[in-house]
C-alpha cells in the first residue's frame, strides 16, 4: 500500500477510558476520523500549540516522547506502520499457528508498547483484557490473567513488573501458575537483569526479550533477533533500522527529523537508534527475510549514557543493569553527578515504597589517586563535592546489605563505576515513554550533592 495523500486532523486523546480510546484507535487505523495523540489519565486539556494542526494523511497515532536532555519529540506513526509491527509480532510469536490472539494490557496505553498490545488486538481481531486496579501488583495480575479466554494469551511488561511476578512466584504458587499459562510474555522498555530472566524462565514462563523504540512503532528485534522484515546494522557503533514500522519523522520538527532518519544510496530508509551496539553474524535475518538467526544485535547502552570520570569512560547503563541485577529493589538507576576532583562520578537512585522521600544512604567509598588513569592528584582548592560525599561519616548507613550487594555487583565494572552517592526515593520520575526520567533524576543528585556540601563534617 503507498502512502495516503492529503492530511487529516490531529486529536489530543485521554486514556481514562481504555475501551473508548481502543474504539478511537481502530477507526484511526481504518482511515476514519482523527489520527490520534494518547495523554495519560488525568491530562488536564488540549495543548493550545495543538490546536489546528493536521499530520499527513496515513498517520493514525501520534506517540509524545521525552528524552533525557532534550524537548519531548511527537513522533508520527503511520497506520500501516503499527499493524506491520503488530502481524510481525504475531508472526514470530505464533509462527505457522498465528491466530487467535489475545493480549493483557498492564501498561499505559499513551505508552507505544501499551498502544502496541491494542493494535495487536485490533490485528487480531479479538477485544484486549485491561488489567485492572491503580496500581500493578501479583495478585491483580492472577485475577486480570484469569479473564483472558484467547487461544493463545500473550502480555507485554516492563522489568519492574516481572520482577515483582517474580518475587511473588517465590510465595504464591498460583503467580506461577498464572504465568506458565501465556504463550508469550514480552519484557521490554530498558535492559532486563540476566538473573531476572534466567530466573523466570526457570519458572516455565515464556518471557521474550523486546528491543524497540516509538520510532519504530514498538519491537524490532525479540531476543536479540529482529523481526520479520527488519533489518538492523551498525554504523561507527551506532545501530540503524530499516523496517515497515520505521515512524514518517517527528511533528513539526524536520531538524531532528533529518537527523533521525537517514536514506542510503539504496534508497533504503534508516533509523538511527542513537544506541550503542553491534550486529553479529550472516545469516538470512540480516536481509530481513523471516528465518532463525543466525547472529544477533547486542545493545551495550545509548551514546548519550557515556560519562568521562577521571579520565575513565563509564557506560551508565551497564552501571544500571550491574545495579540491578542484584535484585535489592525493585529499580536503580544510574545517573552523572558533577565532580570538581573527577569530572563526573556515578550516583545511583533506588526506587523504594519505605522511603518518606528522597532519603541518602551512603556517601560510598571514594577513589584514590591509584583509580586515575594517570594516577593525578585531585584538583585543590575549594572543598569538592567528593569531599562532602566522603567525609560526611553522620550520613553513613553503608552497612545496608541492599547496598552492599550492589555495591559487588558493580565490582567487575572497575573503581570508576563505584557510586560516590546513594539514595533512595518512593518511586522513581518517569519520561512519557515509561522510563526513568535521568534529567530529573540528575536534578535531584545534583540537589543532594548541594545538600551535603553543605552538611558539617
């Protein structure tokens, strides 16, 4: 099917109402009506920038994105796009007995992965089972699951939520049980600990690693494979898609538009993810056809996640999977605090319901001139960050063993990697895409380093 011509209005959209908006969803997929702009619930009213504007005709769905340290992106996706992403899913879920699907919604559904789960319904022809209650929690899931009648039950998560099923599984039998009973248990969003999921699949569960952005309309590749008619490389260690799904640009931004999405001498149309990463192997995936792998995609973490401390690059998100993967809350994050002696260090934010608010565990252990790629003295002078980190000895609650199994989880990532602050918040910030909001979570560390600074030593 070529592109539509012409334009069509564009609707800011409350997600309250999930089967309302699934009901605006399919006539937008259908060519009716508005293409679509979904605000999470309690959105207080139409965006007066918005008002009048228009999108290209084939564009049903309109995804708002923030990122870490710029403007929030509006990134236009096509009809066509989604239901592309949405049979490519099916496809290699299902295989030759793709059919009879019904999906689980646990997420937003201004999220692309829960407005995903919809347009797979829609796809599929089947009406989706909204999970229930304000909050995600193991027993509300038994019940949810418990309402699906699909030949073949499908869910799609965030690594906070499995670890949580997870945890429970280890009491309740029945989380087990309810699990066990899904063909397909997607988990995406960010990284997955390897010891999450090694454990949920010991379990039985059907977990599938998803890798994908809003840009490409949710998964381009599942366990580290791509999907049927994706293609995935890397250019100077950046990886680049080519897919069906790929979004028509960002609204009312052809600047970054033209950054984003790049056209080769082929003619082909990229994606470039801004993730760091490599593309392995020869086999017939890397012409998009739809066949096993034979190689895979690794993503070690975004270009921007890099920080230089003390001369020593620290990948921000290897920090925040090493962190986590030692399961002592339910998410950590890892976040750059300035540094006068060693340009930036690594603070990391556990998300924590026990804490009143954001509560300082341990100004952690310094580095020596020895961890310095050139062993240099620090900087003199005014009193450094550093020195309040590691001199404020009233603050220190290092004998948290939560703590203390991060901090060996992080052991094998060098001195540079070792947090110089550690703190933990209710519930952590989160960008319109479901992730930890790192700028806000950056304000924060940068507001209790000030803290400390000015603390009595």
């Amino acid at each position: 099917m070529g592109r539509m011509l012409g334009s069509r209005e564009l609707r800011e959209v409350a997600v309250d109402d999930t089967a309302e908006f699934f009901a605006q969803l399919r006539a937008a997929l259908a060519g009716e009506g508005p293409a679509l702009l979904p605000r999470p619930a309690g959105w207080s009213g139409p965006s007066e920038e918005l008002r009048g504007v228009t999108v290209p005709g084939d564009v049903a769905l309109v995804i708002e994105t923030s990122g870490s340290t710029a403007a929030p992106k509006r990134v236009l996706l096509t009809a066509e796009g989604l239901m592309a992403g949405a049979r490519a899913t099916h496809l290699r879920l299902g295989g030759a007995h793709a059919g009879g699907e019904q999906w689980l919604l646990t997420l937003p559904a201004h999220y692309i992965a829960g407005a995903q789960v919809l347009v797979r319904s829609i796809v599929a022809g089947s009406e989706p089972v909204v999970a229930s209650g304000e909050h995600f929690t193991p027993e509300g899931f038994i019940a949810d699951a418990a309402r699906l009648t699909g030949e073949r039950r499908y869910v799609s998560l965030v690594p906070v939520q499995l670890r949580r099923l997870v945890d429970a599984a280890r009491e309740d039998a029945r989380v087990g049980a309810a699990l066990a009973r899904f063909h397909g248990i997607l988990v995406g969003g960010q990284a997955t600990p390897r010891e999450l999921l090694a454990e949920a699949r010991g379990l039985g569960w059907p977990v599938t690693t998803t890798y994908g952005s809003s840009e490409t309309s949710g998964g381009a590749a599942y366990n580290a494979q791509p999907l049927p008619g994706v293609r995935m490389r890397q250019i100077d260690g950046e990886l680049w898609v080519a897919s069906p799904s790929l979004a028509l640009g960002y609204l009312g931004d052809p600047e970054r538009t033209a950054e984003a999405f790049v056209t080769d001498e082929a003619d082909d149309r990229w994606y470039r993810t801004g993730d760091a990463g490599t593309v392995s192997g020869d086999g017939p995936w890397a012409l998009g056809l739809d066949a096993e792998a034979t190689g895979t995609i690794a993503v070690t973490g975004r270009f921007d996640s890099v920080i230089i401390s003390g001369g020593v690059k620290v990948n921000l998100d290897e920090v925040t999977l090493a962190a986590s993967s030692a399961g002592a809350f339910d998410e950590v994050v890892a976040v750059a605090v300035a540094s006068r002696e060693w340009g930036e260090r690594v603070a990391l934010i556990a998300a924590d319901s026990a804490a009143g608010g954001p509560t300082i565990d341990s100004p952690s252990g310094g580095r020596s001139t020895q961890d310095s790629p050139a062993g240099e003295e620090p900087s003199r002078g005014q009193p450094t960050a550093d020195a309040a980190y590691f001199g404020a000895a009233a603050l220190d609650a290092g004998a948290d063993a939560r703590w203390q199994r991060i901090h060996s989880a992080l052991a094998p990532l060098g001195a540079a990697a070792r947090p110089a602050l550690t703190a933990r918040i209710p519930e952590l910030p989160r960008l319109a895409s479901g992730k930890p909001d790192r700028r806000a979570l950056r304000e924060l560390v940068e507001s209790l380093a000030r803290r400390l600074e000015a603390a009595p030593t």
